[in-house]
C-alpha cells in the first residue's frame, strides 16, 4: 500500500478533528464510500459501466442476465411449488445502477410471464445516492412490482425467495491489519497538519481486545493462518469484521430460498500468504485501479477481496447452509454461455456490430485477468430438500451438458 501522504478534503479533515485526529481505516472506508453527502455511493457519484469509474458483469449488458436467469428461474420454480400461495421475491443487494434488475424484469417478462406475475423485485440499497439513480432506471418498468427497503425491514417480514448479493461484499468496510515488531497491528488514517496543509496518513495502533478475539477464534475456526509464516514486518492485510453482521442479517430477511453471492475472493492459502505482502484493497475511478485508497476520499471506490473460508465460515455459523462455489467462467459456461456465444453467428450480418459488441462482452465476462476472476457461491436458507434419486446441485455447478 502506497505510503499515502495525501491532501485531506476540508469535510473529512473535520470529521477526523471531532475522533481525535484519526480513525481505524475501516472508518475512513465507510465515510469515504458511505457518507450520504461526500461519499462515493452514499451522494452517487460513482458510476458503474463503461462510461463509468468501472464495469461489473451486469453493466457490460444483458448477456450476463440472461444466463443468470435460468438458475434464477430453476430456484424460483422450487420455491413457487413448495409456497403456492406466497408472493416470491428477488432481492438484489447493492443494486448499483440498477441494471442486474432493470434486465431481469425485462427477460421474465419475455420469456416467463406467468412465474412474473408471483415476483417482486426488492432493491436493498444503504446509499441514498444510489437509490435516486436505481429508480430513475426503473422508471419504464412500472409494469412490475418493486420497492426499496433495508434488511432489517425485510427481517420484520421474511419473505421467499432469492437473494443477490453481486459485488456487494467487497465493498463492505474492512480492518487493516499491519504486522509491527512481529504482532499484528491495527491500521489507522490519520490527520497530519504542517505548514497549514492536512494531509492523510496511515498509524498504527494495538489491536483492541474486541477484534483480537475475533481474529482468533475464527483462524482457529478457519483454519487461517495470519500472520502466515514468513510474513515480514510491514506485512498487511484485510480484515472483515462486517461480515458476521451482515450474513446474520440476510439470514434474518430471507425465510425460504437461496443466496447468491457474487465476488472476489481469495482461498486463505492464497490471501494470508507472505506473498501477498499487501492485501487486496484497491481503489478504482474512471476504469483505472489503483493501490492508494487514501487518495481523494469519497470520489473513487475502494474494494477488498474476500477470503472464502471466512466467508464460508460465517455464512454457516449465521445459519446458511452453503452448497457450493466456482469460478464466474464455470458458472456461465454451465449455464450456457457456449450457446450463446454460438447463436451470435447466426445473426444476420446487418446486426453485424451488435454481434460484436455482445460478443466482446460474454468474452469479458469470463477473462480470467478481469470478470472471469469473480467467483460464485450459493447458500440454502433451509436445509435442501432430496429428491427420489438425491440431492441435485443448482444448475451453475454442474458440469456443462
Ligand atoms: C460495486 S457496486 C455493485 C453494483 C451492482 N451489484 C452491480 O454488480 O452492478 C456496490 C453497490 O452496493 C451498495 N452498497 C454498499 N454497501 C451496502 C450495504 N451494506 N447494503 C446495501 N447496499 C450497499 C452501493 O451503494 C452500490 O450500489
């Protein structure tokens, strides 16, 4: 991680007056995305999509949508058969722009109108910034039934369904963990002010007891192993503490029905590794990463993988009983993108460019340098039920036909 040094926007730099000149970096996250009048979500000045500061499946169009629909539409029809009388719900988590449920309203329309007319459409989205713009997308789509609210609301009335949560969790605001005089220290943003100029700049602090703990009783649980041997001194990582609460929480809105989760992650091996003498915090703004997340807070993304055995880990001990995950290229490939791929040669040639640009986009969607890196996981709320000749795995993780 760049040694930031960094000029402190006015906004931020009494924000950290008033927390006695610095705050854990998981803090700094929070504003910097979640403020709801400087942060990068929280006033809506990200954009997500080529024109924007970064493209994630959905944005690239409608491809990825139409491949996701039919798993979609497999866990829905189980849950429309074992709840005949109840509404079903896809919950898109993090919504972004919008796109994943402007399309998946617009291809259920088309191609399963009658399991539709049992769904709504529930957007849970924390930033009031981003809410103006998902509905403003969604505007020409009255036909359908959506509405917006939080988790919590949702827990006070679970509903059946699916839950989407792409590209939500590496946004979730993490701990840096820094290894100082061979023990793990907490990472601080602090205020430094000279010559009349604030800047911003990383500290160190112990680790307090509450997060100590939590660290150890989960690489004990995990079986992580952080600090990895051979980790030198300045050997940092990411920590996140925001997913217990956050996978208890979706448990508490959902009361039948499945969990996608959609993002980057690492295995432990590979995460807590003395090769990886950095973590994986990146900040992103105008299609270009970069590794000083300090820099102009609140007008660039800033992201942390997530590491799939503690992922795992909590998601089970929040109760979801999880079935399985693979790489975002299996995932399509099984649910037909080579098919789709090939029905792009059959277009006529005066759809010529349109044939392109789809084609140019099912091929990012599954480039292992950028999309193809994102990896699927699926949760059951309930234990699963078996059929006469057993427990079949959701159409993504079978082996394409
Ligand atoms: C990286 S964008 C993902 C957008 C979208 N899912 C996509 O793939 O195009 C993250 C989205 O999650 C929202 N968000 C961040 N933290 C959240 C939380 N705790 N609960 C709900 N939404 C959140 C952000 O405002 C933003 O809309």
């Amino acid at each position: 991680m760049k040694a930031s040094d960094v000029p402190c926007p006015e906004w931020l730099q009494q924000r950290l007056e008033k927390n006695g000149n610095r705050v854990p970096f998981s803090t700094f996250m929070d504003w910097a995305l979640h403020d709801p009048v400087h942060g990068a979500y929280g006033a809506g000045q990200l954009r997500v999509g080529k024109d924007g500061d970064f493209v994630t499946s959905p944005s690239l169009g409608e491809d990825f949508s139409a491949l996701l629909i039919h798993q979609l539409s497999d866990w829905l029809g189980c849950l429309a058969a074992r709840h005949p009388d109840s509404l079903l719900s896809v919950v898109d988590v993090g919504p972004g722009e919008g796109d994943l449920i402007a399309q998946l309203i617009t291809l259920f329309q088309a191609s399963a109108s009658d399991l539709l007319s049992r769904l709504e459409f529930v957007l849970v989205e924390i930033n009031p910034g981003m809410q103006v713009r998902q509905r403003n997308r969604l505007q020409g789509l009255a036909t359908a039934q959506c509405r917006w609210c939080s988790l919590a609301e949702l827990a006070s009335e679970p509903v059946n369904g699916v839950m989407l949560a792409h590209e939500l969790l590496d946004a979730l605001p993490v701990e840096r963990l820094i290894l100082s005089n061979g023990a793990l220290q907490r990472q601080m943003v602090a205020l430094q002010t000279s010559g009349g100029l604030s800047s911003l700049v990383w500290a160190e602090d112990a680790l307090p007891e509450p997060l100590k703990v939590q660290i150890s009783v989960q690489a004990e649980r995990d079986d992580l192993q952080l600090p990895p041997d051979g980790a030198q001194d300045g050997w940092a990582t990411e920590w996140h503490h925001s997913l217990k609460p956050w996978m208890q929480q979706a448990h508490a809105a959902l009361a039948d029905g499945m969990l996608l989760v959609v993002d980057y992650a690492l295995e432990a091996s590979r995460y807590y590794s003395s090769r990886r003498p950095d973590g994986t915090l990146l900040a992103y703004r105008r299609q270009q990463a970069s590794s000083d997340v300090l820099r102009d807070p609140g007008d660039q993304d800033i992201t942390a993988h997530l590491c799939v055995e503690a992922m795992l880990g909590e998601a089970s001990v929040a109760g979801w009983i999880p079935e399985g995950h693979c790489r975002q290229g299996e995932a399509l490939l099984a649910l037909g993108l080579a098919e789709r791929l090939n029905a792009l040669q059959q277009l006529p040639g005066d759809q010529l460019a349109e044939a392109l640009r789809r084609r140019e986009a099912l091929l990012r969607l599954v480039d292992p340098s950028c999309l193809g890196e994102l990896r699927w996981f699926s949760f059951h709320r309930n234990p699963p039920e078996a059929s006469a000749e057993g427990l079949h795995p959701s159409r993504f993780l079978r082996e394409p036909s």
